[in-house]
C-alpha cells in the first residue's frame, strides 16, 4: 500500500509538468524545435525580500501569491545524460550568471545585488539556491522533480544528501557538475568545498529503473567534467570519469588529478576501491586506473572521448587545463614538473579495460604553448569540447573571462602586471590584450603520432593570426601565433570576442554541432538596464549603494563591454553584438555554417551547454542569464533537419 501511495504521489508530481507541443511555443531562430525549459521554482517579490519563497515541488503557476513574480533558478543544464531512448536526466546549477560577473568580468562585488525585469541577483540567493534533478521525457511530454516524495525509496537520505555538511563550508553543492548512466544507475556529481576551500566531490547514485535513491558518498577532488563508458575493442565495457585539480569554483587548487573506474554493483554502488581520499577513509567504489605522472602535474580533464584510432586500436583523446599551481602566487616561479594547457592521447585501451593493476598511459599531443606567444597569460586558458568529424579530431579553447589571461598573468609577474596596469589606459589596454574567445582546431587522426613528434601542426580553423604580447620592460609588441600560419575560415569566436568557450559539441549524421557561450549576452542588460542601489546584506535587509550607476559605468566590465561593442563596429558585425548564444555547424570539410546566433530566438539564452540524443533526435540544453520572465530558465531545442533549408544537398532529410 505504501508502495503505491508513493507511485501515485510519483504521477501527481510528473503530471504537475508542461505538456509538450509538437510547434514552437516562441518564435525560433533556426531550424529548431522549442521543446521545453525549466520550471519555476520560486515564488519571487524582490531581490532584497526576506519573503520570497524557493521551492521546486510546488506548482507556482497555480499557486503564486499575488504581488510575487515567478522565478526560474535552474540557470544551467550542467550534468546530463540519458538513460533508455526516452529519459533525459538534467542536473543544475542555480542562477550561474548571477555570480558570473563579479568572477569573470571583473564586476564590483559591491554591486552584485541587482533587479531588472530578467534578472534578480545576490550572492546570498545563489548560495541558497539547490542544485535540482529534473528527468525530460520529450516522447511522453513529461518533466518530473527527482524529490522526496518522487522517488520510491531513499527520498529522505535524499533530502538529506542535498543539504550543506557540518563540516563543510556554506558553499556546498556548487552545482551538479557532472552526469553519467551505467546499467539502470544514473551518477551525479555536486561540488564541495571543504574548511580551507579544499575541494571535495559529492557522488549521487539513483536507479533510474526503480526510481531509488541508492546514497551518496564524498571524494576528495576539485572537479569532474565527464562520466563516460568506456568499451575495448572487444566490446567490455567499464565505467569511467577523471577528477582534475582546478580553482574554477574558488578551490584551492591542490585536488588530485586522476582517472577513476567504477568497481561497484548495482546493489552496492559504493563497495569496494582503492580511492581512499572519501569522506570515511574507506573506499566508495572507485578504483584509480590512471598512471601516476597524471596526478599533481597536470589539470583538470575538460573533455575525454574515445575514438578508433587508424591502427586499429581504440584511444582516448583528453583535454587538460593548465595545472592551477603551475606558478607559485607569492613568489611568481615556475614550477617545471606542472603542465600549461595540454591535449592527451591515450594507449590503446587494453582488453578489459584500465584498472589499478593496469593504469593508463598517455601522452602529450599538443598544448597552448604552440599556438599562443603569450608565456605569461595563456596558462589561463583551457581546452573546451572534443570531437570527431569526417576523419578530422576537432577541438576548442575555453577561456573564462577575467579568470584567464587576465589572472594568470597577474599570478605569473604580479610586477609587470602593475606596471602595466598603472593607469586607466594601461588597464584597459591590459585587459583587451588578455582577452580571449575561442580557438578551433583540427588534425587528421592519421597525423597525431607526427603532430606529438612536433613534425606537424593541427589546422588552425578560427583563431589569432597575431596576439599583442607584453615583453618584460613592460611594452605590448605585436607577435605572430606560434604555428606561423593564418586562420583557414576566419576569426576567433567565429569573429564574435563573447564567444569565449567551445562549450559543446555533437557528430552525428555527417554534420559536427558546435556550441559556444558568449560573454556579454547578459551584460546588455546588466550594465544599462539593472538597479544595482542596493546591497543585500541578509534577506529583508540591506543597505543603500551610493553613486553605483557611477561605479558600475566606469567598472572595468563596462570597460570589456565597450572594447568589445567596438571590436564588433569596427567589422561591421554591430547587429551581431546582441544577446543569445551561438551554434553553428561542419558539414564537410568546410567553415562551419551559422543556425543561430542569437539564442535560438531567446536572447536569454547565453549559450549551448550540453546536447543529447534521445530515440536518434538531437536536444540542446542552452544556459540562460534569465531567471525572470517567460523566457528564464534553461531550455531545449530539438534539431529539425527537414527545417533546415541551407544544410547542404548531399544531406538528405531524416524520417
């Protein structure tokens, strides 16, 4: 009886969802499907109210007070993964873009309370904010709350697993970074952070088939990007992911770097392994399988996929960032045993797989170092999306903002960087020649081995033919990129300075989908239209901000913001200088061509963060600087390919 007052509760909650179209709810830029978004999750007065209210299981279009707003917190679809052809599981980080500025644009943090008819933002709300799991079925037209009452055992152990550790700083479950499915299990990964910003992992373990809770357990570990299956080429498969040192979410840095297989069952998902740095000391199901110069040298693995190699093995191509201790903050020297920002190659995967007593070699394939003169600033780049097209590794750079060159810089010659920086025309110099958007890549599988040996080079497809580069009496020069060649198809960013991460990617029936986030979407409306007077100091309390439209004018966000309106002007790309995330397309051998570029038709969509196939139909997940109004919220858009009347002849239309 229980069991089934705990299934009708289930249905009660799935049928709370939207019901799906088979038409475009909103006009749509492309050949795009509008398929859904997140609901809202809170009942919203203002920004500095101690009456707003957060909760996810309730149906706010039904029940919103008056004189609230509905809110849309679920900002970023940041782990997913399907499980069967029908269920899209969505882990979230809430309200991402809030804290993005002050982190990444350098934007007052005396100002990070700010209200406009998208947006309202404190630090204190995103703190407060859960990270939820949301399951699509876009068959079926459902969206289901994995939530206590949902889920038919381990609901409370949930709740629990949810909420921040006694031991752990009020930054707990920093979003739900990572997502992977094996068998019926479907593993998230939350971020921690513990006393001293050491970073710990949480692991999150369901049956999707029984709708159970199976627990948690915590790993020492700065960061996962990726949960991924892994398959020999006689077809065994294992279970894999990679923890990376990073700082990305304010860690220390000082997190292992290394390669982990799942050594567990479906019954007892934390049994068993030889990684002991967990929350009890014991192991929690998980073996380290890589070799050990991996951990300690080098970052965090971006993007790990396999691919059959033209000897006929199957490898793994990896994307590292820099290692975050590269350079010591106090002293600015070197460390020469920590790697910059390197691309991996794998061995062959070995019958059976990696495991503890047969770990995983690998080898350096190429890094920033050919490809950007800037010894000083590029070591805050990183490698974004991985992929495989028409016999071609492609692959992008990823650079955070103000966390990148700028950073880095400033960490590896703090001395120059103040000489360089000591007036408001050094600074904004400084920061333009800092900046990055992203790179495209490609190589020949058939070229790695020589492209490793330095005998070749990948092509360089948008990019920097040259870079301004401060020598050390404190100049900027101009300098050739290190491949000594053009870009084939044109600028970084594909022209567009916001473009600043290949964020996605997709091969799949002849075409590569690449997904981009750019920078200023959401600075339009936060440097012209959002009221930033007042400071939240807790909720229902703040204080008045004085002169902040003078402080938020001559920040050095809108310093970026006007350098890169300019930029734009100067191409004559003005009317591409607007809110909305990019995704273009390879067909060929090719530029890639343009489907939107301007957030699918929602300019608050600030980029494609993930995307996933479902029953052979392509989903992406955008990310949103939106969490108020219609359009907030993360979202999904199915491909349409008989929609898209520019793909080229040879790509005939999809039944």
């Amino acid at each position: 009886m229980k069991q089934s007052l705990l299934s009708l509760v289930s249905i009660a909650f799935i049928l709370q969802s939207l019901t799906l179209g088979a038409v475009n709810k909103y006009a749509v830029d492309g050949p795009f499907l509008w398929t859904a978004q997140a609901p809202i999750d809170e009942a919203f007065e203002s920004v500095t109210s101690g009456n707003n209210i957060q909760d996810a299981s309730v149906d706010w279009q039904k029940e919103l007070p008056e004189g609230f707003q509905a809110k849309r917190n679920s900002s970023y679809p940041w782990g997913t993964t399907t499980y069967g052809e029908e269920e899209l599981w969505v882990g979230t980080i809430a309200q991402g873009w809030c804290v993005w500025p002050v982190q990444n644009l350098n934007f007052p943090m005396y100002l990070n309370t700010y209200q406009s008819e998208f947006t309202g933002c404190s630090a204190q709300s995103v703190l407060s904010s859960p990270s939820d799991i949301y399951v699509f079925n876009f068959e079926k037209g459902t969206r289901e709350l994995i939530h206590e009452k949902t889920l038919t055992s381990g609901g409370e152990e949930y709740t629990q697993a949810t909420q921040p550790h006694d031991e752990m700083s009020a930054l707990s479950i920093m979003g739900l970074r990572a997502a992977g499915n094996y068998g019926d299990l479907i593993f998230f990964a939350g971020h921690h952070l513990h006393s001293g910003n050491e970073g710990w992992l949480r692991i999150f373990v369901f049956n999707a088939k029984t709708r159970s809770f199976l627990g948690f357990r915590e790993l020492r570990g700065d960061t996962t990007r990726r949960f991924a299956t892994i398959t020999d080429e006689n077809g065994n498969e294992g279970f894999y992911t990679i923890l990376g040192a990073e700082t990305g979410m304010t860690q220390n840095g000082e997190g292992p770097t290394v390669m982990l297989r799942w050594v567990g069952t479906e019954e007892e998902p934390f049994k068993g392994g030889n990684y002991l740095q967990t929350g009890n000391g014991k192991g929690a199901g998980w073996d380290v399988v890589s070799a050990p110069e991996l951990d300690g040298n080098f970052g965090m693995i971006g993007d790990f996929k396999q691919f059959s190699h033209v000897d006929g093995s199957e490898r793994l191509i990896m994307s590292s960032a820099s290692h975050p201790h590269l350079y010591d903050s106090d002293t600015g020297k070197r460390d020469p045993s920590k790697h910059e920002s390197v691309m991996l190659l794998s061995e062959p995967i070995p019958i059976g797989g990696w495991t503890r007593d047969r770990p995983m070699k690998f080898e350096i394939i190429f890094g920033m170092d050919r490809y950007d003169p800037d010894v000083k600033g590029r070591w805050g780049a990183k490698w974004g999306t991985t992929n495989f097209h028409n016999g071609y590794i492609y692959f992008g750079t990823y650079h955070q903002g103000t966390s990148a060159g700028y950073s880095h810089f400033k960490e590896a010659d703090p001395d120059l960087f103040d000489q360089l920086t000591d007036s408001d025309e050094g600074l904004r110099d400084y920061m333009a020649n800092q900046w990055r958007a992203s790179s495209v890549f490609r190589m020949k599988i058939e070229d790695v081995e020589a492209i490793a040996q330095g005998k070749k080079n990948p092509e360089l497809l948008y990019g920097y033919d040259n870079f301004r580069v401060a020598n050390n009496s404190g100049t900027w020069e101009t300098v050739r990129n290190k491949l000594g060649v053009d870009p084939l198809f044109g600028e970084a960013g594909m022209g567009h300075p916001g473009n600043i991460y290949s964020w996605t990617s997709l091969s799949k029936n002849g075409q590569l989908f690449w997904g981009f986030f750019d920078a200023f979407s959401g600075a339009h409306d936060l440097l012209f239209k959002a009221d930033a007077s007042r400071l939240l100091l807790l909720p229902g309390y703040y204080i008045p901000v004085p002169y902040w439209e003078y402080f938020r004018d001559t920040s050095e966000a809108r310093v970026l913001y006007d350098w890169a309106k300019s930029e734009m002007q100067a191409k004559g790309m003005a009317a591409d200088f607007v809110p909305g995330g990019d995704l273009v397309v390879f067909e060929g051998d090719g530029p890639a061509r343009v489907l939107t570029s301007k957030g699918f038709g929602n300019s608050c969509a600030n980029g494609v963060r993930n995307v996933e196939v479902l029953n052979d139909r392509i989903f992406f997940a955008t990310s949103t600087w939106c969490n108020l109004s219609d359009r907030a919220g993360l979202e999904f858009y199915e491909y349409k390919r008989e929609l898209d009347k520019k793909k080229p002849v040879d790509l005939p239309d999809l039944e």
